[in-house]
C-alpha cells in the first residue's frame, strides 16, 4: 500500500523545491520508486528532479481527441482502454522515480478534463509504488476540485511572513471542508532568516497549525536555481536538505 504526501501552498513559497528535497529523501534512503506527479498546470517539478517532459495528461487528452475525431483508435480497443494506454506513455521513467505531469490542454478553454483524467487514474497508477509525492498547483484551487482524495500527509509549505502562514491555514480549513481524507496535516515554513524561526512557529501556532518544522534561507539552494542545477541533487550536508530530513523524520515515515 502506497504512502502518499501532498505538498500544497500558495505561489511563491518554494512548494516545488520542497517537493524535490521530499523525493530526493526517500531516493538517498533507497526507499524506491517513487511515483512523481506535477500537478500543476505550470509545471516545473521535472527541472527540480532533471528530467525531460515531452507528454502530459492535458496533451494525452487532446490527442485522445483529435484521434476518436479521426477516427483512429486502434480497432478493438475501447475509449477507456485507449486513455490508459495513452496515460502510460506520459510516465517519465527515471532512476529511482517516475513522473506524471498534468499540464494544460494544449486547446481552449479549462483543464478540469485533465484534472479528471488525473484522479482516475492515480489511484491506479499509485498502488505499484510504496511513496507518492505529489506537487500541488498554487494556491486552493486543486484541493477544491477533489483531485487528490487520499493524503496521509499533507504538507502545507508557507513562505516566512504572517500571511503566508494566514494562507497556509486557509488550505487547511478548505481540506476540512471538502472532506478530502488527510490522515495528517502539517506546516513547513520555508525560507526562514536567521533568528526568525521562533517567533514563526509562534505564528503557525497560533492559528492551531502543526509545526512539522522550519526549512532555513539556504544560499546553496538559490545558486542552484540560478544554475538551473536540480534541486533533487543538493548534497545532503546542505542546511535545506537536513531540514527536510528532520522534518520528514518527524512525520515518522
């Protein structure tokens, strides 16, 4: 039975390179493959593990699209069966992990028929790998569509300030409201300046938030973004990467 942690948060707070440092945790211990899913319609979760993407779900659909118009399904095959073949070939297969990115459809109009795609399938898909990681889109909005339905950890990444925490809260509640099954919910404030951790925490917890723990302001995380090195290849000795390990040590997976 597969574990499944969720990384949501509003834009800007470094969700997706928690994300990675998440993967890279369970990919040093060896607990592996770890099944990757971007779920963000801007995704950019394969740059943080350096992989290629090359198809997504929202691309899968409207090719599925183009082709029943076309008439070109394989004879003999169904719509359903179509569709997962298809779903298979988005799959990036890396050492240690695989990837599904969602994306956009590459036509009009919104994306929800992707998002359905997703959350019928992932569930498939997750049962043959023990973790799953998945990188939510910014903000409220994939939360509210049910898309990810079972959690046992959801990590809520928040940006050092009182309105990042104040946003982080508000994902919570909304988790509550749509009764999506979180076994476990759980702050990480990221980017923290020296000294400041105390008075965040305090924060976060005054708003009734589970401190799971604090990621400080690491330099070596900024120069690999401007190198565009993966975050997943941050050494281990790096302040970032032993936060996320204690944080994750904390969660007692």
């Amino acid at each position: 039975m597969s574990y499944t942690i969720a990384v949501a948060g509003k834009g800007g707070t470094g969700k997706t390179t928690v994300s990675s440092l998440v993967i890279g945790h369970f990919l040093r211990a060896g607990r592996t493959p770890v099944f990757a899913v971007d779920a963000d319609a801007n995704f950019n979760l394969n740059e943080q593990l350096g992989v290629e993407v090359t198809h997504t779900i929202g691309g899968m659909r409207e090719d599925m699209k183009r082709k029943i118009s076309a008439n070109e399904v394989p004879p003999g095959v169904s719509k359903d069966e179509y569709m997962e073949m298809l779903l298979h070939q988005t799959l990036v297969e890396a050492p240690g992990f695989d990837l599904l990115v969602m994306g956009r459809p590459e036509g009009p109009g919104c994306y929800c028929a992707a998002n359905n795609m997703l959350r019928r399938y992932l569930e498939v898909l997750a049962k043959n790998y023990p973790f799953v990681v998945i990188d939510n889109e910014a903000g409220m909005e994939h939360l509210s569509r049910r898309t990810t339905m079972k959690i046992d950890l959801l990590l809520l990444v928040s940006e050092p300030s009182p309105v990042g925490i104040m946003s982080a809260a508000r994902i919570r509640d909304l988790a509550r409201e749509m009764e999506i099954g979180v076994a476990r919910t759980g702050l990480v404030i990221n980017r923290v300046p020296e000294g400041r951790a105390e008075q965040l925490v305090a924060e976060a917890r005054g708003r009734d938030l589970e401190v799971l723990g604090t990621v400080p302001a690491d330099e070596l995380v900024m120069e690999y973004a401007l190198s565009h090195t993966p975050a997943v290849r941050l050494p281990a000795e790096t302040p970032a990467v032993r936060a996320i390990e204690e944080i994750l040590a904390t969660a007692t997976l």
